[in-house]
C-alpha cells in the first residue's frame, strides 16, 4: 500500500517550495556591516620567506657543495659519491646554522634546522623509493619494446636467444589465475568476517580479532611453509598455482580483514541507529546502510590487499613451482607467476635474462601501480563523505522528505503557511480582519541563488 | 530489495499504527480476539517489507488486549529475530570462525610439524649454529643473530628517515602537495619486495662499497664495523664487503620505512589543534610546538609503527635471500661479506629437505613467527594504549 500526499495542481516547482522553509522565522536578519567605504588593502600571503632567509639556505647550500667537492677533488684521500653526498651534507648544515644564528636567537635556529632536517628526510625518502621504481622501469624498458615479451612463453627460448623471443605471457597468466582463486576466497571471508567484527562483536569476535592480527605478523615464507608441508606433500604431491594461490590467500586473508575492519569501525553509529530505530533488522542495517557507506574504503581494503598479494614472491617460491611453458591448469602442474618469474631470471649471469628479469619486474611494478590509482580514485574519500554532487543530491532529498513530512504542500494549499501571525506583520500590514486568513496570494519569489 | 520498498514498508506501518489506536480504544472493554487479530491484519500489512517491523508489529498488537484481561503481566523487550537475521548471525559467524580455522590451523600445524624437531633438538636449538638436520646438529643461533642483525640496521637506517617524513607531512607540507606525498609512501608500500631486491643487487650492492670500506677503515675500533680475515688481519679489497648485512640492512629499512611513515604521521596529524595553538601563542616556534605538543602525543604511534616495521624487517625474505651469502655461524662484523636470517634458511633449504629437515625447517619458521608476533602485539598495544589512540590502527 502506497501513500502519495496529495500536492496541489498549482503548485510551483520544488525549489520554489524550499524558500518557505527560509521564510519561517521573520525576526529581523542579522545586520551585516556594509562593505562600503571601507578600504581592502592588497592580500597577504603567509608562510612566505624572507628574501634573507632565502639566501641563508642558497649560500648554505652552495657553501656544502663546494666544500665537499673540495675535500673530494684536492685535499682529502676520500672518494665515492655517496660519500661526497654525506660531506655536502653535513656541510650544508652547519653553514646553515652558522648563517642563521647570526641573525636569530637559538630557539629559531632550532627551529630551522629541524625544519631542513624534517624537509631532507622527506626528500632522502621519496628520492629513494622514486629511484628504485625508475631503476627497474628504465631497466626494464631495454626488453619491454618486444612485443613478443608479452605474447610469448620462454617454453622455446635459452638463456643465450636474443629479447626478440620469448616472453612472460605464462608468468602474466599465472598470476591472473592465482591472485583470482586468492580473491575469490579471500573476499567474500575477509569482509564477512570484519562484518562479523563489527556488527556481532561477543567474546568470539574479539578472540576472531586478536588471531586476524596475529596472523599479519606471520612471515610470509612461514604461509609458504605451512602450505609446502600441509597442502603440497601431504595431499597433492606436487606443486600447483592452486597451492600457490592458497598461500598468497593465507597471508592476504589478514590484511583485508584488518583494512576492513578498520573501515567498517569509521561508518557513523548515528547511521546504524537511525535505521535500527526505522525498525530494520540487522541484516537489512548491514546490507542497506553499513555495506554501501564503506563501499570505497572496502574497494580500497581489497584493492591494497590484492597489489601486496601480487607482489608476495617468497611464499610462491615454494608452493608453485618454476616452468618455462603455459599453464592454465590451477591444480596439477607448476604454474609461474611474475615475482617468481622475476626470481627466476636475475639469477642467470645472462644480460639478456636479466633485462627480462627487469622487464618483468618493470610489468610488475606498473600492475601494482595501476592498482593502486584505481584504489584511489574509488577510495580517496572516507566512508560517509560524500562527493558535490552526491551532497547537492541528499540535499534534495532531505527537502522532499520534510516536505512530505509536514504535509508542507498541504498546509499551504489550506493557507496556513506561512504563518501570518507574527508581530512584525501585524505592525507592517493595514489590520484588516480578513487578512489573516485570507491564502497568501503568491509564494515569496525565489532567491535568484 | 530496492529502496522504495523500504520507504513504502515504513509509511504502512505508520498508517497501520494509527488504524490501530483507533481500534485498541474500542477494544479495550471487549474481548482479546479482537486485538490479536488487529494484530494478525498489521502483521498482513507489514508482511512484504522489512520482516522485523512486521515481527516488532505483531508483539506490541498483542499488548492492549493483556491490559484489558486485568493481570499485568512483564513484558519481554527481547524482540524475536527474524528468519533473515539469523542467516545473517549465522553466516557472519561461519565466516569468522573459518578465519580462526585457518589461522589456529596454521599455528597448530606449524607447532606440531616443528615438535619433532625441537624434541630432539631440546634447547639447544636456540644455541646452536651449525644446520645440518642429517646428523641431528643444528640450530638457529646463526640465523636467528643474523636476523636481528638485519632488523635492527634496517630500523637505524629507517628510523630517523620514518621519523623526519612523517614529521614533513604532518606539519611542513600541505595542500596537495601534502595529498600527493601521502599516495605516494601508501604507494611505496605496496611496492614488491623483488623489486626492492633487484635494486639492491644490481645498483646498491657496488654503490655502496666504497661507503662500507670508509667506515671499516676510520671506525674499525667499534668491533661491529671492523672487517678482519680468518687470521684477524684487516681486509680491504671490495670482495671482502659484498653481500654483507649492512646491504641487506639498508635495501630492508627502505622497505620499511612507508609502513613506519604512515603509522607515525597517522599519530602526529591527530594531536589536538588547541594544544597546538597554545603552543603557537605562547610563542613558540614550529619545532618548539613539535617538541612539546606534537612528538609527546605521538609517542605511541612512533613507537608502535617502529615496531611495526621491525616485524617486518624480521620476516622479509626475497630481498634478504638475493643480497645475502648465506653462512651458518654468528658474524658480528656487520660489513662483511655473508650473514644469514631465518626466511632465507627456509628458502635455501625447504627443497631438499627430508620429513625431518623440513620439520626443522618448522622450527624455524616458528620461532620466527613467535618474535614477530610479540613484536606486533607490542606495538599494538602500546599504539593503542596511547593517547594518539585506538582509531588508528
């Protein structure tokens, strides 16, 4: 049985009705001083430095690198790159705190070191980790041009054979398959356990939760282990991407779990309240209110869980199994997957391996990275925030529902809204008997905005 | 089920409602059957939607005629549950105890599988540093010193870069760029550790020779860095320093360090605005205010991410595996060639292990598993029990 709320034929378009919600209150607004006369100097900005602090840092900088190249190249006995670096280095900063007590107290100079400190960790970092993922991308782009790289197997090709033959679509296949079973298992248990976490709760799920973070400190070659001597010698006796994908879905299971978990802890108690108190049951809560407010952290949790699990080399280095050929077969064979492939290569002395150990890693490292962008344009926002449009959209929606709420159409259409009855209005209008009962003629126009 | 539905399902339990006000006014003189039956329609009318509202409707239909019959009688508020949420209970719970089923089995399997091992081995396992499981010698004092050693070198080297990251952005950076380099140290921690390794053996591992022979040669009177031959004379040609604990150390802290990075800043960007503002106002400078408000609160993310990466610095494996030369006895020199940990022994080793070494493989690995384990549980606890508080982790 459906209930519609009678709207009256005339009635103008909704946003028109909104501006009666403004309309409420007719105490006079709150006064605004006017902007005029008064005068707007130029803006500001903050956080800038002083052109004298500008040139502490150039001359400090410049000061450690001719220092360095000095020791280096003329005087001392000291050679090596890395070690000029650390010269400079130190040399950069006791100019600069030379420089800058000259002119400050000690406090400040504290404070400026500790800044050039914090900025060149930061720098050290990211210069580090950009250059092992542009190591492997630039080395690996010596075998990615052949196209064959990635459309061939290594089942015809030697170590000596030229990068235009052979290729890792076995190892690019293998993957697929192991990290879909882990998936596939790992999913649907994972979340439904955090559900179970955070939903249920009890005893159980706190002892649940302590071994699902006791798991995440399990070495990953320990789950291989574990696997080699329960899964491979005593029930298969052989290697398998299906061993393999057991594995990865031992030490992913974890993960998902505790990212989830972490994610469904965030979703608002307000929201599950309202809906319980609508009457919901449980399931419904979890299904219509809890599930879809996490939906991208969730995507992210899996999402983040699926690059690690791509990336684990050490537990399938003994539960898959090394071939040269195509496997499509999950549970009889050796079925490679790219980090082992990776292994594989850069452990011949062939150059021509191991620019094909690089290229397999730089395919890697781009499926990761793609991965990973993906999680983040799904999941950058919390659960609950809500996009512009999403927010202009509950917006609406919140109107319509006080609308129908208060039969808001209704009362206008009966003319008792708005209230005619206010001091301000009296005072304002002619008191004429009829005028308060008589319908208001004509909404308020609309704000333009 | 769509959404329309529920709203629909809601709006008839509020019309059914008021119907049946009307109707309990009348029937409070008559008799109960009445009532129930009112009760019956509202369970007919509430039936298509949400089977709880329709449950919750039933019970309370039943009330107005108790009150007529004239014994007060308590009410239960334990609602029935409905069909679906005892699915629901019941395939959660599944789920959660298969979990602990496949956790619990792993330890169980691992603990019984080590067993064998560790009976024969008794303690001595612990101190022994040879690893040969054929003639029933072995231990992992070697392996267990050279895991340690790895781990701790990864968190000097990883420790002060963590440290000074998460402090660059949590208070210097902001704006995008801030956003751009939160991504980017997620981003580093995903990265697979064969990459992580192949850069260490094909570009670290010459590069940073001449820095190990440095401090060999001005700091040889720390016996750590000193590097001497059999017969104690001092090395210098670069062989003599390749493939040390110091390489694997270094290639595992930078691993390591996105995951400490994270934990810390996550701790260091939940210190209260107010104390930093009354820091600011009584005049401090940013690093006054990081050294009074930001890094006491912190204390515990700092800390517990630190730990964090060392447990994953004890159980990295591949990098460790390709940079190292395996040798089974305790090298305290950490620049010289060969050092051993207890992942690259299971991955040496696990192939042409027989029942029994395999079993002492297990031991192994569970020793392991167990210092990570209290490792973790440490950091935890103490991330947790800190005031930057239990939300993070």
């Amino acid at each position: 049985m459906s209930t519609t709320f009678p709207t009256r034929p005339d009635a103008p378009e909704a946003d028109a009705h909104t501006d009666f919600l403004d309309a409420v209150d007719f105490e006079p607004p709150t006064r605004i001083p006017s902007p005029e006369g008064v005068e707007i100097g130029p803006r500001r900005t903050l956080r800038t430095a002083t052109l004298d602090e500008r040139f502490n840092v150039v001359g400090a900088l410049a000061g450690g690198l001719a220092i360095a190249t000095l020791l280096f190249g003329w005087i001392g006995p000291l050679s090596g790159i890395v070690g000029w670096f650390v010269v400079a280095f130190l040399a950069f900063v006791g100019l600069y705190v030379l420089l800058v007590s000259l002119r400050s107290d000690w406090q400040e100079v504290k404070d400026r070191v500790a800044t050039v400190l914090m900025i060149s960790a930061g720098a050290l970092l990211f210069g580090a980790l950009v250059f092992i993922v542009v190591y492997t991308l630039v080395r690996g782009s010596e075998a990615l041009p052949f196209l064959n790289f990635f459309t061939q197997t290594m089942e015809l090709t030697g170590p000596l054979d030229p990068l235009s033959s052979g290729g890792i679509l076995h190892a690019i296949v293998g993957t697929l398959i192991q990290i879909s079973i882990a998936l596939a298992i790992t999913v649907p248990l994972g979340i439904t356990t955090a559900v179970f976490l955070n939903e249920i709760g009890g005893r159980f799920a706190r002892f649940v939760r302590t071994i699902a973070d006791a798991m995440t400190a399990l070495p990953s070659i320990v789950a291989g282990l574990f696997v080699y001597a329960a899964i491979i010698q005593l029930v298969t006796h052989q290697r398998s991407g299906f061993a393999a994908a057991m594995a990865i879905t031992v030490m992913m299971l974890p993960i998902v779990i505790r990212a989830s978990d972490v994610v469904l802890r965030l979703v608002p108690g307000n929201l599950r309240e309202a809906s319980y108190a609508l009457g919901t049951s449980r399931w419904r809560t979890v299904w219509h209110v809890v599930l879809p407010t996490a939906r991208s952290g969730l995507v992210t949790a899996v999402i983040l869980g699926t690059a690690r699990g791509i990336g684990e080399t050490s537990p399938v280095l003994l539960t898959s199994g090394i071939t040269a050929v195509m496997n499509v077969n999950p549970f009889s064979g050796p079925m490679i997957s790219l980090p082992l492939q990776v292994f594989d290569f850069v452990r011949s002395p062939e150059p021509n391996m191991i620019a094909r150990g690089f290229g397999t890693a730089a395919v890697l490292i781009l499926l990761v990275l793609g991965l990973f962008i993906i999680a983040r344009m799904i999941g950058g926002k919390g659960p609950g925030q809500l996009s512009d449009r999403q927010r202009r959209a509950a917006k609406l929606d919140s109107i319509r529902d006080l609308q129908r709420i208060t039969m808001l159409d209704d009362r206008i259409a009966r003319g008792e809204y708005p209230p005619r009855v206010l001091p301000t209005v009296q005072t304002e209008a002619a008191p004429s008997p009829a005028a308060p009962s008589a319908p208001p003629t004509a909404p308020p126009t609309a704000d333009p905005s | 089920m769509k959404q329309d539905d529920v709203f629909q399902t809601i709006d008839d339990v509020f019309l059914e409602n008021e119907r049946t006000d009307i109707l309990t006014a009348v029937d409070d003189a008559g008799d109960d059957s009445s009532g129930d039956a009112s009760g019956g329609a509202r369970n007919g009318g509430g039936g298509d939607g949400a089977p709880g509202a329709g449950g919750a409707g039933g019970s309370n239909g039943g009330t107005p005629g108790d009150g007529g019959s004239g014994s007060p009688e308590r009410r239960s508020l334990a609602s029935r549950r409905s069909t679906s949420d005892t699915v629901f209970r019941t395939v959660a719970f599944t789920a959660g105890a298969t979990t602990v089923g496949i956790m619990l089995a792993v330890g169980l399997f691992l603990s019984i599988r080590a067993g064998s091992a560790l009976e024969v081995a008794g303690i001595g396992f612990l101190f022994t540093q040879e690893w040969s499981p054929e003639t029933k010698q072995f231990g992992i004092a070697a392996v267990l010193f050279g895991t340690v050693t790895i781990a701790v070198i990864a968190l000097i080297v990883g420790f002060p870069l963590a440290l000074g990251t998460a402090l660059l952005l949590s208070e210097v950076v902001r704006g995008r760029l801030r956003s751009f380099m939160v991504s980017l140290v997620d981003l580093m921690a995903a990265v697979p550790s064969i990459v992580f390794g192949l850069w260490g053996v094909f570009f670290l591992q010459e590069n940073i020779i001449p820095v190990a022979e440095w401090i060999s040669r001005y700091f040889a009177w720390i016996p750590f860095f000193a590097v001497t031959g059999e017969d104690g004379s001092t090395l210098t040609e670069a062989s003599a320093f390749t493939s040390s604990a110091f390489i694997a150390g270094i290639v595992v802290g930078l691993m390591v360090v996105p995951t400490q990075a994270s934990v810390m800043r996550e701790a260091f960007s939940q210190a209260p605005v107010g104390e930093r503002e009354g820091a600011f106002a009584l005049g401090a400078t940013r690093w006054g205010m990081i050294a009074t408000v930001v890094l006491p609160f912190g204390r515990g993310g700092i800390i517990g991410g630190t730990m964090l990466g060392l447990g994953r610095a004890l159980g990295e494996t591949i990098a460790v595996y390709m940079i190292i030369s395996p040798i089974f006895v305790i090298n305290w020199e950490v620049l010289k060639t060969g050092t051993n940990s207890v992942s690259a022994l299971i991955a040496l080793r696990y192939g042409e292990a027989s029942e029994f070494g395999l079993s002492a493989l297990m031991a192994a690995g569970l020793v392991l598993f167990l210092i990570t384990l209290v490792v973790n549980f440490t950091a935890s606890s103490i991330v947790a029990r800190s005031r930057s508080g239990a939300e993070s982790l």
